[in-house]
C-alpha cells in the first residue's frame, strides 16, 4: 500500500468501527477516562490537521479555528482545551459535523499525501497514522463502556466476538534461563520512542505460562473470597476494592447464581473457558498471589513472547513504566506523547482484541493507572 | 379545550420546544441539575403511564419495563432509578426511542381521555398536565444551559427573545398598609399542594418596586466591586463567590471590556434596559443589600402582585420554603411531589419567560437552593 | 454585682468548664463544627482585646499580633485568620500560654472597666458577655464531641449531670387560639439583634406539647424503622441518613443488645425516661412525621412557653432562621455578628443544660444547620 | 552492646526526640502523612508488646485491651484499628499516659530480653529495633511539620542544625562502566525484606554527581521559571503543581523578596550552599530536566554509592518500588511490613540528618509517594 491508500484504509476503519452506533452513542462519557467516539472522530482528524497540514501543507485553510480548543487532547504546547472530564457534556460539534470535518481533513491530506515528503514528515505521517489505531483500539474499549454501563445493555453488533479462538490452549510454563538480554525495538518500521532505545537487562531463571488465566479459573479465586482476603493486596489495591465495591470483573453480573458479562454482542453467561478479561492491575496481582505466582516483568515477557502465542489481551505485567536507557522526548508538541506519562502506571505488553491489525509488535509497550479495567486486560502467570 | 385537547396541546408544546434541536443536544447533562432533553421527554411520558394507565387504564401494557428505572426522577415509592447525576451517561433509549414511547402512550391517554373519569382520577390528570408545563420550563432552560456552555455558543433560535417587553417600566415604589392578610390560593382551578391552605398572615408596612431590577443597575454593582465587597454577602454567599469564581451573572462574558451574554439568539452585548437574570438567591440579597434595601417576603409579594406586571422572571424572595399551616401530603407517591423539598431553599414567585401559558398565578410558589441561576431568575426591591 | 464582678465572674467560669480536662483535650479538632477548647478560651480573649481595649483603652499594648491570625473567628473586618478547619492543626499558643493571654487581657480589662464608660461601649461589654456566654455553651458541646468520639470514652466529671430534672413530665397538649401576636424582645436588658424588632405575627390554632420527648418515645420510632422508611424524610434528610450512615443519636451505641449513650459521666445504658439529646432537623422533623404531628414555629413556641417548663434542651423548630421585620446590621465588625448567617439554617428556641444561667430568655434565637447534632437538641411536638 | 542495652539506647534516643516538645505538640495531625508525636511513642510500643511481650512472654499482662485499636498502624492481620485520618483527634491516651505505656512495656522487654531468645526470636527483636528507628525519622520529620505550620513558628531546638558539613563540596561526575553488577544485600547484620535477593543487574554506561544540588542551584530553577513551564514536569506533577499551587520547596515563603525557609531551629534565610531538601520527587524530575540530565536509578546510586559522601538527604531515584527477584513475603503480620506498599512509590536512597545512626546502608531503600515532601528529601542528577 503506498501512503494515500494507507491513509485512507485507517480513516476508514475508524468509522466502521462506529458503524452500528446511533447518534446518541457518539456523545456521552460515562467516566472521565472513556471519551465519547466523536471525539476520538474528531480528535484523530485535528492531529492530522495540526501537525501536519498546518505545518507543512502551504495555504490550507483551518476547517473551523474553535476546533483546536475542542478536540486537543493534552498537548499543553497547543493552547488551551476542553478539559478532560468536560468532552461529554459537548452535543456540539455534531455527529455530522465531525464527519465533515473529517471528508474536509481527508481530502487535504490525500493531496499532501500524494506529493513527495520529506524524511521528518515522512515520521510525522507514520506517527498520525498510528496515533489514529491507538484511538481506534480506545474507540471500541469506550463504546463497549457507553453500551455496557446502560441499563438496557444495547447490543454492539451481533458478529464481533471478543476472542479469537475457541477455547484457550492448555497450560504449561516456558523456561527461560538467566543472563543477559536485549530489550527494545531494533527493527526497521515504525515505533513509539518508549521502545527505544535497545539495551541489555539481566534477567534471572523464570518460568511463564503458555496461556492467559481464564474466567474459570478467576471464578475459583473469587469463590475462595479472594476478594475478602486482604493478605492477597498491596495496600492501595486493597483501598480500592473496598472504597468501589469491587466484588467482580468490570461488566461481570450475578443473575440468578450465575455469572453473566456484557460483550459486544450483549450480555451472556460467561464463558468459563475465555480467557479473563477487565481486571485491574490490583486484581491481577492478587489473582497470581492466591496461585503462589506472580506476574512476569515487561522484559520477561519480551523476551519469552516469541514462544507463545499472544494478542488477545492486553497483559498487566509487573514493571512500572519507566524510560529506557537514554529515551529522550522529541522537541516541541511531539515530545509530550508519551515521556510524561511515565509516572504511577504499569506497562501491558502484548495487544488485545481491539487492537487494529499490525498495530502491535513484541516491543510495544501500552501503559494505564493500575485501577483502569476498561480496556481488554488479561493475565499470565510467572514464577 | 376538552382534555384530550389539553392533553394533545400540552404534549405538542414540549415537543416544539425541541424542535431546533440536533440529536446529540437531547443527550448531554452538563451539570447535575440540568437534565438532558430526551430525559425531560421520556420522564413526562412515565408519568402519566406509571400514574395513569398503570394505576387506571385496565389491560394497559407497560412500553418496556425498564424504562422505569431510566425515567423515574424522584419517586422512592415507585423503585430504583438512575440517579440523578447519570442521566447524561445513558445513549440509549435513543431520541428516537423516546418519540416512539411518547406516541405510544399519547394512543393510549388519549383513549382513556376520551372516556368519563372519577374526580380523583381527573386531580391526577390536571396533575399530569402541569407536571410537564413545570418540565418545559426546565426544558427550555435546560436546553440553554446545554447550548449556552459549548464552546461554539450554538443559536437555539434566531426569532426567540427572552423579554417580553422591549424595555422596563420606570420605577416606582408601592406602599401597602400593614395588616393582616389572606394567603394561598383560594380559586377554582388547579393548584399545587404547597399553595394550601389559605391562611392569615400578619405584614408590616412596606413598599415594593414596580418594576425589575435592570441589567443597568447590576452593572452599576459590579464596577463598584460589589462582587469584592464581603459586607454585602451572607456567608455562605461569600464562600460560594470566592469557591466558584463568580464575578457576573451566568452567561455573561467581558468580551474586549463589553459585557457579553449567551441568549436563545446566540452570544449578545448586553442590553442594558433589559431585566437582569441567572443570578443566585446570594447575589439577589448582596444586590439589595448593595441598594440599601431588600427582597421581599413571599406574603408581601403575594399581596402586591396586581399592582404590578410579572412574568418575566422568576423572583427570589427573602422567604424560606416551608409548609404553609396545615400544609399535608397526599397519600403514596404524588405526596413526594412537594413536602420533602421544604427545606433549605428559597421562594421564588411569579413566572418567566419559559413558563408555559396559563401555568403560573399569583399564588404559585417555586423553589430552588440558593445557589442556582439557571432559570429566568430575577430581583424585585423592597423596603 | 458591677461590671468588673460581672466579668470576673463570666470569665472564671469557662476556666472552670476546662477544669476536668488534661492539656491533650485543649488542643483537637474532631470535626470542622468543633473547636478546640483551648481555641475557645483564647477566641474570647481575642474579642475582649480587639473590639474594646484595642479601640477604646488608651494605650494598651496588644499581647501578641500574631494572636489576631489565630484567634479571629470570621470577622472578614479584622482581617486574614486561620481557616476554621485548621484551629485542630495548631499546636501553639500552648494552653499556658493562652491562660497567660487571659490574665494579661483581665488585668487589662479590670482596670478598663473600673472607669465610667460611654453607652456604645457599654454595649460592647455587654456583647462581650453575652459572646462568652455562647462560647460557653460550644466549650461544653465542644468536649462532649472531643471525649465521646474518643475510642476509651474518657469521663468529663462523674458529678456533672445532663439533665435538670430527674424524669419528664406527663406529656399534655396546650392550645393557642388564633391571633395576632407580639414577637420579638422588648425587654429592658441585652438581647441580640436578631431578637428585634418586636412585631407583630398571625397565628391559627395550635396545640404545643406541655413536656420533651423522652428517649423511650425515640427508641419506638428507631424499632418500627423510623431510620428506614424514606416517607418520613426530607429528600435531604434522607440522603443524609443514608450517606452518614445515621441509624440513631449521636453519641448511642447499641452494645449486646441495648442502647448505651456516652455522657458527661460517661458511657452509660440509655435512660428511658430522660429527655431526648443529639438529633439533628431531620431527625427531629422525621420522628415528628411518625407521629403524625409536626415541629413548632418559633412564633408559635415563643407565644406559648411561658406556658411550660424549658431549658434542658434546645428545641428544634420548623423556623428557618430569617431576619425580623425592620432588621439592620450594626455597622463595622459588630454587624457580622448574626446577620450574614441567615440562610440554610433552622431556629432553635428555648436552652440546654450546656447554657449558662441567665444567658437566654424566651424571645432568644439559636440557629444551626439541619444537619447538626453536636448541642443539645430536643424535639417538642406541635399539631 | 548487649541486646538489653541496645534496647534501652533506641528507646531512649526517641523521647529524648520529643524531650524539646510541649504536651500539645504531641497531638496533633495536621495532614494524612504526619502522625501525632504521641502517636508514634505508643506505636512502637505496642509493636514490641504485640510481636514479643504477647507472642513470646509466657504471662506477660497486656497494658491496656483498648491499645490495640489506638496504636495499631495498618496491620489487618491483627484486627481493627483508628484509621489513619483520625490520629490526630484523640486527645487520649495521654502523653503521661504513653510514657506510662513505655515504662511497662520497657520494664517487661528488659527481663524478656534478659533471656536467652531463639533465632526467630532475635530477628524479629532486631525488627522491632529497626522498626522504631524508621519511627524515630518519621518523628523528628513529622515534628519539623507540626511546628513548621504553625504561624507562630516556633523553634524546636537552638542547636539542632539540619546539615552535616557546612557546604557542598564542588561537583564532579563520577563515571561508572557498563556491564552487570549485584545488587542487594549480602552483609551479615539486620536488613529487611525488600532489600533481598541479591542478584544481578545489567547497567549502562553512566555518570553521577559526586554533590548534592544546592538551594542555590534550585533558586536558579525557581527564577528561571522551572514551576511555569509544564515541558519540564510530568503530566501528573503538572497537575499537582497547579492544583496544590506549588512555587517552591516546602517550608519556603518569599518575605521581603528574600527567599527564607523553616528550620529546626526556627525560621531563617534560606542558605545557598546547603543541599536542597523538602522537594517531591516531581520537582527532583522537573529540576533534573531543566538541567538536562535525570535522577539516577536506585541501582545506579547503589553501585556509585561509595564514590561519595551520602547521608543528609534521602534521595529521589529515578525508579518505581517494586519487589527484587525472589522477593517473597513473611507469613503472618510481619510480612505486611514492606511487599504491601509497592507500587506507585518511588524510590529513596541514602539516608537523612533524622536517620538514627546505623540504621541506613549501602542497600537500603526508602520508598514514598511522588508528591511527598516532608521528609529530608533531596537531589543527586546523573547523566
């Protein structure tokens, strides 16, 4: 695919992913961390507007000037901004709107895309377009949340499933030995610059599961009060179960004695052989506490990955995010993607069922709060 | 008008209230007492179904059962329900959903008007109807609330003004004797139970303005720091002045050292003839006192309302809302309707600009915590 | 007695109120409506000093300038203060230091009142009594609050009593005929402002219970659900009691079974037989319900108490707590005394046992918001 | 010494911390992180009565039933406890009392100790050594806060002087080569739990600051706008610089143009050669960034660390608090010392002029939220 097809094939899934939404669904924000889909719309289309057609594309005209202020998302470089928690009390700009602004953007672009660039817009293009699948992949995670916190439990679509395979593989534990390993993206495409740059870590001997935990699995763990026992905690995970009453998985609901969760095809008895999805970091960690395990570090897991299969779910691991030996940010608006989140969060490794296609790669590195359960979180065991 | 008449007129009225809307403006609930327009729809509707058809309608069926949950407000007798700060987080049911009920249960009350009913069931009927006259009044004003705190400052209306009158009457100052006078409402018609019983009430001399208080003189008590002033403000008034950061009325915007404000018509300069409005009870009394008067009592309003015009805007009063004597409350859930607010908010009377016709009388009593300034809110002298 | 007995004699009096208490219990802030009582003790220093030695006793020399800061309360005249919620964060000035202040401050004051002085300033003093006479009642309250919220229940004294007489009267209803009444003082010695104007008030036909209701009356409104059945409640009552987890009085504990409350004397099995203490408005409002009665007006008690015994407990009424016909502030500093508070708040007639003698009369007028149990309240039932 | 005479020197070194304090200083809790001095005398009591007089003293007599809910810190295991918030108001037990406390307990550990103890034994009587010397830094910390809030400033002692040497030496950058080091403790005496296992790291070359940054090289920062320029700051610190209105190290206040600060022995001008300290570790980042360089990890600082004179600050690393290889719990109560906390903690290394001697190391880490600034926190860059 050259540059405008490429272009175009990712505009377009973000809109088929918002294909069998109704209007009302584009708008709200049930918590601060879900954004309503017209703003992910919008948001995806001004970082292309700003940091490449007003950069580099001579006399594009600005599609609307307030839409800066709406749709940036926290780069402080790039003025002032609708603040986080206020995205869903917007009815305007619509739903129509958006989708115009994006027709105005894309027809732009194409004519951009189609001259020659140079090598930094060249990065600056390949950024945007990965910037959008990371939008895309929260798209799905914050229609699931608008659709699975309604009291009606609307229906997603009848085809999406939330598994690729039937049924998980049967369990058994790699062993890697110790000494010294290469962590980090050597490869030639694309990568965000946490990945960078490659250095050695020691690792010692440790073994990691061929498989993610699954929801039978997790069910034993809650049916021997694993979420009573305080002994399985850290302190603040401990806090939190009992500050939100958290008695389950995030969408998990006991009817009638059994446990049912809401999923893209609406709400269904779970299944005891998926693998164990939306749980937090603190659950995670207490789930492998109850087996005597842990969680793997994000070198484990990087360097084991090659030896099971993965991209299901995202994957608590148990490293904190940090940077890299020598990770610098980029200057200006750019830098601010991903170096000053590095603070209080936990990396995932691997990618999830909302994940785009050839998004991922074994050296990517997702981060959230160690509260957050919305997006497809799972869970193997090291020891 | 018979009362499917009524009825069809009533329910017409809130639907063209809407009529400029977008769908995605029938969602959004950006602060807890502004609810979304499609809520106002839906909640108007359960009504006159859970105390109408439910209760009277033999061989009625219920729309869906769940939508007791979604559009239940206040009701502890009638379930569970969303609480109140949530109604923005709900998509679904859709605005298209919502029409689709009121239609059904519109069919549905319109057969059961059309036969004979009992005088209780009539109460609940007249009922029914100045329920929703109170919801388009919240729905206007709602509605402005949504439009007049987006960024983009959305026209609701180009031919909708909120005056009556193109500019204020001169001032005057009505005395009335003291006495005792009869209170509460006495007619024929419909009225709230807080309006009963008619009772004495013991007044002092007094006078009262015949007109409104003009944004002019309001003006004239900000350039002279009354917002500064600490003297002029109840304590309460003064914390929530310097907690929130208010500095002018709400809507208002110093836009290049003019005073802007956000109107049905879209962002105005202010016209300084017009009656002020959006503000709090607080800045009602800090104004007053700022005047070296005072508001008036709800009895002494009462009492000298035709001598004057009013309807314009809701008048704050310095009267607490409490039970007139032998105040009761009806049996089961309509007795919720008044009594359990009766404490710690304010009197307004008389009516505004959002009042449906023939809604209010001189005897109407509405109430809000004294914070509030998102109804036609306005300021009458007494002294 | 003469004025410097007076005051010696007031002033001895809080002193002998902390006599039971170690220098721990001078020092903490339980709550933000609590102050610590050696906060009190220097707080009506403070008032001595600025507000007559400081204005009207030529060259007295302040004790400390950075006592302002601390001791201030609210007065928004005498400048910055610390933040009511930080008094329990102050470990300085010592309690030592603070009976140092006082002596130094009725040395001063001594030889102050010793000369003839002027009406204004004679008011002065008066209010100067009268404020550490209400500082008195809080300073009781106040310990209550800081021992019984102590997880070893220490006692105050084991002589000190909470009630007048050793059970209650048999309960008769007395009956007002409708009329115009006289409210408001007119007396010849102190009252506050908020006592006047006198003026007059018409009032219909009521019945006023002749005794309290006792603690027996309260547990059979606790055993038949009082705390559980919302009709009972105002909408904010009832959320109180549910976010508070309210299930009785302040201060009662049920333990194997039986109701134990904390007392000057100590934890102690609930007397039967005594008069009910430490409700809040809506508690007292909600137990009213349950009877099928209501709370008094403060008019309506006024008019009728001479007619009873009172004084063991503050009585909540249905009043909130409003300004009087004709009501002014005093200019400057005096003038924040009680007007700026006259809004959200209930008035509470008649006296406790925490209030010293000949501080209150029946035209007196205590006011706290709804939701305070910390004095000591009591319901007398009207119909 | 002997295990007796050990005991005796720790437990004396901590009242003789208190040994400068008023009765009053003792109890109060004026944030969440500090803990009333009093508090902390009867916590380390209750530790040795808890973990040894009643686990291991055949008929030793508990003091007092109602200790164990006072003085309890966050031990779930050992039943419930006055929650963190409320500390500070209980005026009881008394500080007489607590020095009661400590003599029994004293008396009792010295004829316990007397004895021959078992392994087992002896390591949790170093624990409980080790213990109160991590309380004995808390308590000078946490005085240096109650007395450094007050606005009367007052001195702890004249002579107690917050710095070891009298100025920095001149700054030079040690320069450490590549390759895998060892990490962790291997001695022979008392470390704890999270110190081990010894294992191997893989490090980068590196460079690290032979001198700790001087106020003089943060003032530089203050004036060149370091607080007003969020490019530096993580989007958590940025958040926390604005919503806590942050401009300066804690204890710092602008008089007169002059930047003086808050000492042990009262308030002064602040030095330009002494190290910085009460800094988070968002203003060590911030401060590192505008230098451009960073802060070292806890491995770098552990493998340099007998390049260079450490010991007066604790200082900031670069790395999150996360368990070693192998690192697993004690059973029972003891293993919620440490393992519980890690996670959102940043590491500290060194030790601090209120570190008790020998009771820091090489290995040692000290863990604390990221915006905490009470302790003796300070700044060592690397590159």
């Amino acid at each position: 695919m050259n540059l405008v097809e490429k272009y175009l094939s990712i505009r377009k899934y973000s809109e088929e992913l918002c294909q069998p939404l109704q209007a009302e669904d584009y708008v709200v924000q049930p918590v601060v961390d879900v954004s309503p889909p017209k703003w992910h719309l919008g948001h995806t289309t001004w970082f292309f507007e700003t940091f490449l057609l007003k950069a580099f594309s001579p006399g594009y005209q600005v599609y609307d000037d307030n839409y800066n202020f709406v749709f940036n998302s926290y780069y402080e470089t790039i003025g002032n901004r609708v603040i986080r928690t206020d995205r869903g009390n917007l009815s305007r700009p619509s739903v129509n709107d958006i989708y115009k602004y994006r027709s105005y953007v894309d027809e732009a672009m194409v004519k951009f895309l189609s001259d020659e660039v140079g090598n930094d817009v060249y990065e600056l293009i390949v950024l945007g377009f990965n910037h959008e699948q990371q939008h895309q992949e929260l798209l799905l995670t914050d229609i699931k949340f608008i659709l699975g916190n309604n009291p009606l439990f609307p229906v997603y679509h009848e085809q999406k499933t939330e598994v690729l395979s039937p049924s998980q593989n049967e369990q058994r534990f790699l062993t890697i030995e110790e000494g010294v390993y290469d962590i980090g993206f050597n490869g030639e495409g694309f990568c965000f610059d946490n990945e960078l740059n490659r250095h050695k870590v020691y690792l010692n001997n440790f073994s990691i599961s061929s498989s993610l935990v699954s929801n039978e699995d997790y069910i034993a763990f809650i049916e021997d009060g694993g979420y009573k026992n305080f002994n399985l905690w850290h302190a603040e995970g401990w806090d939190w179960v009992n500050t939100s009453h958290i008695e389950a998985p995030m969408y998990w609901h006991k009817i009638n004695g059994n446990w049912h969760n809401y999923t893209l095809q609406g709400l269904k008895v779970v299944d005891p052989n998926q693998p164990l999805t939306h749980i937090s970091y603190y659950e995670a960690y207490a789930f492998a506490s109850w087996k005597g395990m842990r969680l793997p570090t994000e070198f484990e897991w990087e360097v084991s990955a090659k030896h099971f299969s993965w991209g299901e779910r995202w994957e608590w691991t148990e490293s904190a995010y940090l940077p890299y030996p020598g990770f610098s940010k980029a200057p200006g608006a750019i830098g601010e993607y991903n170096g000053k989140f590095m603070v209080n969060q936990k990396v995932l490794r691997g990618a999830s069922i909302a994940t785009p296609e050839q998004h991922s790669r074994i050296t990517y590195r997702n981060f959230f709060h160690p509260n957050l359960r919305w997006q497809y979180t799972g869970i193997r065991l090291a020891k």
